[in-house]
C-alpha cells in the first residue's frame, strides 16, 4: 500500500536562501555534479531531461522549482506544511502529473487540427488561383 503523504525535507537556512535566489531558473542549470540516473528501469529511448533534472543533491530545490510551476499555472500546491514539517502529496502529484498529460494532448490535437485545416486552405487557394488562371485565359 502507497502512502498518500511523502516526508519531504524542510530545507536549511542556507537552502532556503539558495532556492529564492534561484526560483526563477530550473534547478537542473545549478546542478555541478553529473546527473545521478534513476534506479527505475528505463528505455534507452526515454526522455533524457528526466536523469537531468533532478538529482539526489537538488530534491529539495527541485520540488520547490516545480511546486511554484504548477502554483503559476493554476494547479494546487504539491507539498503542505504540519507540524512543521513538509509532506509532499503523492495524490496531489499524480493528479497534477496525469492533468498535465491531458494538456499536453489536447495540445498535440489542436496543433494536429490546425495543420489539417492549413492543408486545406492551402488546397482551395491552389484550385482558387487554378480556376482563376483558366477563366482569364
């Protein structure tokens, strides 16, 4: 059985203070070590921003990079804070995460549409000026 609630580590005064000088950049650009790569099984052919963003030595700015990402675009916060202490929702995450993917493809549908729609248009503009061609002749 999944917990819903992950313990997520309060950061240090000096962590703290290198992730709000650092909120507007992802944490993978302040990262100085190589990527440390997931221990979940992998196909060579899978997104490699995945081993690069997030490693053992940036989780703490990594959820907070991502926190304030989703917060912008309107989605629920992904930690709360009790006792002092902050949990990460697991719940939260898959449901941001799987709202996320659906964007996404209802993106890639309408950019599909749109260039459908184009070919078309380019379509009727080719037999327009066509037909035009052969009337002033």
């Amino acid at each position: 059985m999944f917990l819903s609630r992950l313990p997520f580590p309060t950061p240090s005064h000096t962590e703290t203070s290198e992730i709000s000088s650092s909120s507007t950049m992802s944490p993978s650009r302040h990262r100085t070590q190589p990527p440390l790569h997931c221990s979940l099984p992998f196909s060579k052919n899978s997104y490699s921003i995945l081993s690069a963003f997030c490693t053992e030595d940036n989780i703490t700015q990594c959820v907070s990079y991502v926190n304030q990402e989703v917060s912008s675009l309107g989605f629920p916060p992904l930690c709360s804070e009790s006792n002092g202490k902050r949990d990460l929702s697991l719940v939260t995450v898959l449901n941001v995460m799987y709202e996320l993917l659906q964007l996404h493809r209802r993106g890639l549908r309408t950019v599909e549409d749109l260039e459908t729609e184009q070919l078309k248009s380019s379509s009727d503009l080719d037999h327009l000026q066509s037909s035009n061609s052969r009337l002033k002749v």
